[in-house]
C-alpha cells in the first residue's frame, strides 16, 4: 500500500522501515535502553550522508584488514533490522549504525563513552541524494515529484521533515559534540573524506584506536573507492539480509549513485539556491560546523 503521508513520530518523519512502520515508538524505546558493550562501536548519520561508505571503512580498520564484510550494513542498522535482539549475541566489536538522532541513541552507550563517529555531509548534497533515493521507491515514499516539488514539499517542509530535519539533527550533534569531554564523538565530514582520503581515513583509525600500517591504510581507501565499493555490493554481499529486510530492491539497488560532492549543482535553480542560502544563514547563525558545498 502506498502511504500518503510518513509516519511520524517525536516530530520526525521516518523513512520507511517495517519497525518503525509496525511500531516506531516501541523500537526507538528498545533502541534507547539497549545492552551496550565498552568497545561498541555506532555509526550516526543523517540519511545519505555516506553511512554505506563509511561503514565499510570502520568495518575494516576494526578488522585491522582491507577485507569486505559478508554482511551488508543492514546486518547491523539499528532501526531497520528484523529483530534487534541479532545484536546481543554478536562478538565485539559490534560495528551498529543509526539514522536516529542524538537524543535517542543508546543511553547506556553514551554513559560508558562509547565511540560515536558521526557522518556529516552539506545539506544541499544530502537533499538531492535523498530525492533519487525516494524517486525509485515510490511504493514507500508516495509520489514525490520533480526535484523543485521534492524540495519544497519534503525536504523543506516543516509538516514532514526527514528525522526532524538536517538542521535540527546536527545541531543536535554539535551540541553533544561540544559537551562531551571524553572525545567519544569523532565527525567525518563526507567531502574531507572524498578530498583526502588517506588523511581521513587515518584519523578514523587513530580515533578507534587500531594502529594500522600506511599500505593497510592505502588498501582501505582503495577497495572503499566509489567504484569498488558499488562492484563489491553487487559480488560480495549477503543478498538474503536486504530480502529480509523488507525493503523494495529498487531502494537498495540504488545505494551507490553517483558520489560526487556539489551534485546539488546540476539540480538547485538560481531561486532555490538563493531560499535555501537564506535558511542555512539563519539556522546555522550559532554554529561552528564548517559545511563545504564543494
Ligand atoms: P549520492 O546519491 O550523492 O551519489 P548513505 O550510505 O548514507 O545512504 O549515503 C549514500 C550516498 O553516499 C550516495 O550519494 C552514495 O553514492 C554515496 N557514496 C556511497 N559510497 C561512496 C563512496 N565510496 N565514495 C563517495 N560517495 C559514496
């Protein structure tokens, strides 16, 4: 059934996962009081924002190996996974990750300073990601236009705002960024990444605390490239966790698009460059994320 309206819930409109359809306030509280571990590891982002990416990296310099995982992402996607209790019996360390916001990750993870990296991509990127992600599934996300209707109707739409909104989740983020004085938070920023790889991807390393050699370093970011990664998605992964998962194929067939960074380029008009600048300059007035659109 197509759903005309997302479901919403603590002012979020949440992507279309069958728990959080069955019953989001139930999975979001068993998400808050899980069981955590010392060395859990939990990926945050707001959606298409690199999550895929960047959890394959973290997956191999925790594996101290540039080796892919059987395993897709959704093995370990807190709000969309089948049963949440697959967690508990997994061996450390368990590499999760969420869309959710900052309020409602793990409690227990955030008392014992477990690591957080957190996944940071510029907004005008994120939006259009976002539009081709909901344009192939329409049987989830209703009919969403062109991209001009997409941006007006949804990603800029009070009533409806993706997990509260862009704004509002990493603002969420700076702020726990900034009152957490155990350096549990690590940020990537997406395009820091795509510009300097092996930087970035060192610094991760160094923030897990796995010591890894230049050339396992340099092998990572080669077999986490675009390219290599959209390849190894369609060779190496366990296919049946996507069935299970319930999601449409056309969504997870279209994970890995274009990567680029300043796509937003080739789909913003003048005007709508201009509505959005003017919204960013007044939701961002207090904030010291540095954002780079290009
Ligand atoms: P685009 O739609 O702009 O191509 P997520 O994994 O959070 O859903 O984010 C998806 C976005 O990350 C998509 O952006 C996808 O192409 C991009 N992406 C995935 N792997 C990438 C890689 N290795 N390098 C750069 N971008 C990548």
């Amino acid at each position: 059934p197509q759903p005309s309206m997302p479901v919403m819930f603590d002012g979020m409109a949440l992507p279309p996962f069958p728990p959080l359809i069955n019953n989001a306030k139930k999975r979001f509280e068993d998400i808050r009081s899980l069981d955590c571990r010392q060395d859990d590891v939990l990926l945050v982002a707001y959606p298409k924002s690199g999550t895929h990416w960047i959890w394959e990296i973290v997956c191999m310099i925790l594996k101290q190996k540039a080796e892919y995982s059987k395993e897709p992402k959704e093995f370990l996607f807190l709000e969309a996974m089948p049963d949440l209790d697959v967690v508990r019996n997994l061996p450390s360390p368990r590499p999760m990750n969420t869309h959710l916001p900052y309020r409602w990750l793990p409690t227990q993870h955030i008392e014992n300073g477990g690591k957080i990296v957190h996944v940071l991509r510029n907004p005008k990127d994120v939006c259009v990601s976002i539009f081709h992600h909901a344009k192939v599934a329409p049987t989830v996300h209703g009919d969403v236009g062109d991209f001009q209707t997409f941006f007006k109707t949804r990603f800029m739409n009070p009533k409806v705002k993706l997990m509260g909104g862009w704004f509002k989740y990493e603002k969420e983020f700076e702020e726990a960024e900034k009152k957490d004085k155990r350096g549990a938070i690590f940020t990537v920023h997406y395009e820091n990444l795509k510009k300097n790889p092996i930087h970035e991807t060192r610094r991760l390393a160094d923030f897990l605390n796995i010591d890894l050699r230049q050339e396992d370093i340099a092998e990572i970011v080669d077999k986490c490239s675009f390219q290599k990664l959209k390849q190894a998605d369609e060779t190496v992964k366990d296919q049946s966790v996507f069935k299970e998962s319930g999601l449409p194929t056309t969504l997870i067939n279209n994970l890995y698009r274009k990567g680029e960074i300043g796509d937003w380029k080739n789909h913003f008009t003048v005007a709508m460059n201009e509505q959005f600048d003017t919204v960013f300059k007044e939701e961002m007035r207090d904030s010291d994320i540095d954002i780079q659109f290009e």
